[in-house]
C-alpha cells in the first residue's frame, strides 16, 4: 500500500494563488472507492496551513479585489464556469474516481451542475437589489457588504458540486474564500484550483486547504479571522461546528443529514411514483442528503406497490463505475460501507425483512476490492424504530404502511430530521394541505430533485441552520446596514418623524 501510495499524484494545498506541500510535510492516502486502491495523496494540513491561507485570504480581502466591480467579479465567474465546462470530461473522471459514483452520472448532474452554479451566481449577482423603505420625509435602503474571508466547508457525496454551490456566492459578494474539502474527495477541488490559478484570479481570493476535518476544518472554524462558515456534512460534525463557531459570533449556514420520507397515496401515477421513489432512494448509492431513505404506502397500495418497487430495484445495475449503463457505484469508503452494514444488521434485530439487497456483490477484478453493496429494501420496521430513524446515507429504504393522511403524517413528521420530503399524490387539494404539515425545508410534489437554483435550500431540526440558493446565498455571504436619510425635516405626518 505504501509503496503504491508513493506512486499516485500528490495533491497540494493552494494558498495565495501558489500549490505548496503542507507545512507538516504529512500527507494522507486517498483511495478509490470503486477498487480500493490509492488514487492521490492528501496534504494532511493543520493550524499553519490554515493561518497561511486565512492571512492570504485576508490579504486579498483588504487588496485590489475590494475595488472590483460587481460586472468584474460576476465576469471572474463566468470565466470559471468556462474552464470548467471546457474540463467538463476530465472532471468527471475525477469525480466518479474518486467517489465510486457512476461516470454517467458525475457527467450528467455533478459537473454541468458545478459550471451552472458559477453561471448562476455570475448572473444572480448582477441582477441583485437591495431593499428600499420610504418614509414621509426620508428613505432607508439597505447596503450590503461582503464579510472579509469565509471558511468552506464541504463533503464527499457531492464534491464540486457542493464546492461550487458556496464558492460561487461568496465570491459573487466579494469575499475571499478558504475551502476545506472532505479529504476523502480532494480531486476536483484540487481542479477547481488550477482553474483559479489560470483565470489569473487574483491571488488569495480562493484558497484551498486539505486535511482531516477534525484537524484542518476544526482550525478553520476556531480561525478568529474568519467571519462566516458555511458547513455541508453529517449532523454531528455541524452541531460541533456550531459549538466552535457561535461564541466568536461568526455567521452559520449548516446543511446538514437528512432522513427524508417519500409518501405515496393510492391516487397517484403509479409507473411515475415507483420511478421517482426508486430514484429518491437510490441515486448517488443513497449518498445524498436529500434521498428518500423512508418510503411511506398507503395500505391500500401497499402490497402492489411493494412488488413494483423491489422488481425495480433488483434491476438496478451495479459494477464498474465507466460503464455507461451502471445506475450504483461503490459507497465512499469501507468504513462507510461498515456503518450501512450494521444497520442491516440492526434493522434484522428489530424485526425487519430484507426484501432485496443486505449484501455485498461478487464483482469481477479490479472492482472486487470497492466498497459496493447492493441496494437494500427492508419492510416490516416500526416507523419508529432506529433503523427507520436514523440516517444511514447508503443504498437502503424501508417501506411502511399507513392507513390515514393523519398517520402519514406522524410517520413523516416523527424523526429528529427535517430537510426534504417527497409526496407522490394525484389529489391537489392534499398536495397543498401536506406540504404545509411536513416539518421540512423542501417539499417535493410528484416529483424529486427537481431543482431550481433561485429557491430556499435547507434544513430544519437536526437538518440544519440556515438556507442558501439564489438571494439566500447572497444574503447569507454579506452583511446588511441600513441607510436613513432624511430629505424633508417637517414632513407632512406628525408621526413619521417619531
Ligand atoms: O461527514 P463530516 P462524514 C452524513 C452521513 C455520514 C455522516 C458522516 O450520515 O455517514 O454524515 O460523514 C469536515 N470542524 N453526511 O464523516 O464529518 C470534513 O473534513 C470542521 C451527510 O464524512 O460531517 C468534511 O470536509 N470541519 C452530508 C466535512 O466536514 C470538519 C454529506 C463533512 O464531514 C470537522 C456527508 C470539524 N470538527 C455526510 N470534522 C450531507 N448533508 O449531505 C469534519 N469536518
């Protein structure tokens, strides 16, 4: 392992516009998960390499880069957006090698989706106002300004696409940005880099550290030069985040995980229900927080729907991640896949049937030595159980049944999450009435994932603080002042002037 590990590309960190070895000099090993074996090394970075970078950040924040204009700065992002379509292929090799996901998938939504977040936001900060209040006699409007250097923080599911959904507005609003990816999916930020680094961006605006999250991101986050975090990640990791973060006052984004249902009434499209549901379950090997890991049937439904269903998904193909007609790669790592493991293992203990899936699959070499398990449908679970409570983040669902909408409800409701929901329904009047019960940041109406850019993204309850997307990201990367000026001393209304 060592001796093969000495032989893969090493990364560096990027600070202040150069590549640079990690002043510890340590790296990690970063191994593909659809094989197991080394695909880079990770610069194991630490309290130095984050002064270094939050310093270069806030250089730049005090340099040139203040003075630019919204037109230069949203011109930057477009120029980004374009290398890295021009990239596209090579990206998403990348990516599906360092994730285990499906080439064609990285291809289809990871990269296009990074390009577009970049052209989202070039586009989005140039249409955006700010608020206006008149009074009798004077005028408020609200200035926004940028925050100074703002800490990144991303995971492994989504890499650049995660990446870029938050390097985007901060540099929309001019801040200057250091991003932490997870060490477990450094390639394409590493990209992302070199096409900074040949934008002739300028230098300190975007750095990149690597490193352990508990090391690198924990120096981050207690950085007292550091004004906003925004945090994509497990539950627990955001909590300590927040922990780190509030007594310095600094502002929170945290989307965090998510045990989201997808509930489905007899009146609706059946063909598109059992799609979208084993879609919402499975994409990204479960690997999103937005999956629909808890599948709710009406019991008049339930017995056909559950044939449906599993027929679907013992047809989902999984193997070598290149191949064009793979639908599951590997998960991200062998701890990972132990974590969804036990909770097989958990959900037999607690009285559920695994109806399909619960293994590991034999797959020929090299892909005999990847963390992939096979997709998994489990029923009979009490909705309250913890297999059925607690996210899993893996290829597996559990079915259970209800009687009335009210039931549906309180399954739907009854977890300490609450990011998004999924209603499979022909019956608007419903639609509209469980869309405002479902304790969620998003609510999805025969439909899943289906996104939009300009909308609120979040969480609520264990899910997260906070919302980004279109204005939410703009807002959250800048702090607002409020302006009064007043033009007229004796207005007309006595009261106006109190
Ligand atoms: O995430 P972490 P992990 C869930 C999923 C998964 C669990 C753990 O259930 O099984 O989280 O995954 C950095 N200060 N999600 O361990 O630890 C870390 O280096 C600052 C849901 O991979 O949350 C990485 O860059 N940063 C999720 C990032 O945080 C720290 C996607 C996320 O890692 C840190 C991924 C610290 N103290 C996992 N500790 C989603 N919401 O989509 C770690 N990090």
């Amino acid at each position: 392992m060592k001796e093969a590990a000495q032989m893969v590309r090493s990364l560096e960190q990027f600070i202040g516009g150069r590549f640079q070895a990690p002043a510890s000099g340590q790296y990690l090993v970063n191994l593909a998960p659809a094989t197991g074996k080394p695909l880079s090394q990770v610069p194991r970075g630490g309290g130095e390499d984050v002064n270094a970078a939050v310093s270069a950040a806030q250089e730049a924040f005090d340099g040139p880069w203040r003075q630019w204009s919204v037109e230069q700065r949203a011109a930057l992002l477009d120029r980004i957006a374009d290398s890295l379509q021009q990239r596209a292929d090579d990206l998403a090799a990348l990516e599906s090698a360092d994730t285990g996901k499906p080439l064609a998938l990285a291809a289809k939504i990871d990269i296009p989706r990074a390009v577009a977040n970049f052209r989202f936001f070039a586009t989005a900060v140039r249409q955006f106002g700010s608020d206006c209040f008149p009074m009798e006699g004077a005028l408020n409007y609200t200035h926004r300004s940028a925050l100074g250097p703002v800490a990144l923080i991303s995971p492994w599911n989504l890499p650049l696409y995660l990446l870029s959904w938050k390097v985007a507005p901060a540099l929309a609003m001019g801040n200057t940005v250091v991003a932490k990816p997870s060490e477990m999916t450094p390639m394409t930020a590493d990209a992302l880099a070199s096409v900074f680094e040949a934008a002739d961006a300028p230098p300190g605006i975007f750095n990149l550290i690597h490193g352990l999250g508990g090391e690198a991101g924990q120096a981050l986050v207690e950085h007292p030069d550091i004004k906003a975090v925004s945090f994509t990640g497990g539950t627990a990791t955001g909590s300590r985040v927040a922990a780190t973060a509030a007594p310095q006052f600094k502002k929170l984004s945290l989307e965090l995980g998510g045990k989201n249902p997808t509930l489905v009434f007899a009146d609706c499209d059946f063909e598109a229900t059992v799609n979208g549901a084993v879609r919402a379950a499975f994409t990204n090997q479960g690997q999103i927080c937005l999956c629909g890991s808890r599948l709710l049937v009406e019991a008049s439904l339930y017995p056909r729907f559950v044939e449906a269903f599993v027929a679907k998904v013992k047809q989902l193909k999984l193997g070598d991640p290149e191949h064009p007609e793979t639908q599951l790669g590997a998960l991200i790592s062998a701890e990972h896949r132990e974590k969804v493991e036990s909770y097989l293992a958990l959900a037999r203990q607690e009285g559920g049937e695994i109806l399909c899936g619960g293994q590991r699959p034999t797959l020929p070499e090299p892909w005999d030595q990847g963390f992939f398990l096979q997709p998994t449908v489990i029923a009979g679970l009490s909705p309250s159980c913890r297999t059925a409570t607690e996210e899993i983040f893996g290829p597996v669902v559990s079915l259970h049944p209800f009687e009335t909408e009210e039931e549906a409800l309180a399954i739907a409701n009854g977890v300490p999450y609450g990011l998004s929901a999924s209603l499979w329904t022909g019956d608007v009047t419903r639609a509209h009435r469980l869309s405002q019960a479902l304790e969620c940041g998003l609510v999805w109406v025969n439909t899943w994932l289906l996104r939009d850019l300009r909308v609120p993204f979040g969480g609520v309850k264990a899910s997260g603080v906070g919302r980004e997307g279109g204005r939410y990201s703009l807002e959250f990367f800048s702090e607002s002042k409020n302006v009064c000026i007043q033009w007229n001393p004796n207005p007309a209304s006595p009261k106006a002037s109190s």
